[in-house]
C-alpha cells in the first residue's frame, strides 16, 4: 500500500470537508429559509416582544452561518490553482466550526421561538436547554471524547489537529 503525498492528503483534505459541509449547508439553508417566511405567516402576528426577540437572535445566527458555511468556497474560487491548499483547508475547517457554532444558536432559538409560542414559557426554556445539551453532546462532546476511536487500527494523519492548524 503506497503512502499519499503531502498534496495528495490536502485534496483529500478539502474533498472530505467540501463533504461535510454540503451536510451542513443543507441544514442551514432550510432551517434559513423556513426563517425567512416564518415572518409572512399568519400566527406570526400573534407573537410577543420576546418570540419576536428570540427570532430576530435566530435569523441572524442563521444568516451567519449561512455565510460562514458557504466562504470556503469563495474562498476557494479566489486561490484557485494558486497552490494554496494548505491554507484553504485550515479557512474551512475554521469557518465550518464558527459557522456549526452559529447554526446551533439558530437551531435552539428556534426550538426557543416555537416552544414558547405553544408551550408555558418554563417548559420552553426547559426544552430548549436541553436541545441544545442534546447537540453540543453529538457535535462537541461525543466526537472530543471519541477522537481516538479506531487509532490503533489506521493512521490516519487528516484527524491530527496540528494538520488543520498548521501547528
């Protein structure tokens, strides 16, 4: 079995996170759009201060993420055939976890907006607390706790965190 070359491991690099967030930008574009027209509906008028509050919170975190999530690949278009993959590959890997980081505030805002507009405010918040424990325990939690899974059976040097750092 031949070893991949240092550019061979940054394309496989970049095609694995341009994988991981057409994941994410689906996600983000729905729950985004779903923001956007939430507005124009009907019971939206019956909203309070504060659900109007916890939406404007949950729109802009989505904005963010949006615009977060889909900058690798402006980034990309401006060093394209520049040899600069190294680079891109550490911008995106910084720019899908700032823009995950922002998608879960949406997410639980709008878990928030939704629960307090059906439920007593007190159990809204309950649920909407543990929405989002229940995301940051499968996408910060479990994945920390489990990095080293499978390590003895493949080196797999594109999970080593100096590689997406540069450290």
């Amino acid at each position: 079995m031949s070893k991949e070359t240092e550019r061979q491991r940054w394309q496989r690099n970049f095609a694995d996170l341009l994988q991981e967030l057409r994941v994410a930008q689906t996600g983000v574009q729905i729950l985004f759009a779903f923001l956007l027209t939430l507005p124009f509906s009907n019971g939206f008028t019956r909203t309070t201060a504060f659900q109007k509050d916890v939406y404007v919170v949950a729109l802009l975190a989505a904005a963010a993420a949006t615009a977060l999530i889909i900058s690798p690949v402006a980034f990309h278009r401006a060093l394209f055939r520049q040899g600069r993959k190294p680079e891109l590959v550490r911008f995106a890997h910084r720019m899908a976890s700032y823009g995950l980081a922002f998608m879960l505030v949406s997410m639980v805002s709008a878990v928030l907006l939704i629960t307090d507009f059906v439920l007593d405010r007190p159990f809204a918040f309950v649920i909407s607390g543990l929405t989002g424990l229940w995301f940051l325990a499968f996408w910060g939690l479990l994945p920390f706790v489990r990095r080293n899974w499978g390590e003895d059976d493949i080196d797999d040097e594109d999970d080593d965190p100096r590689t997406l750092t540069g450290d």
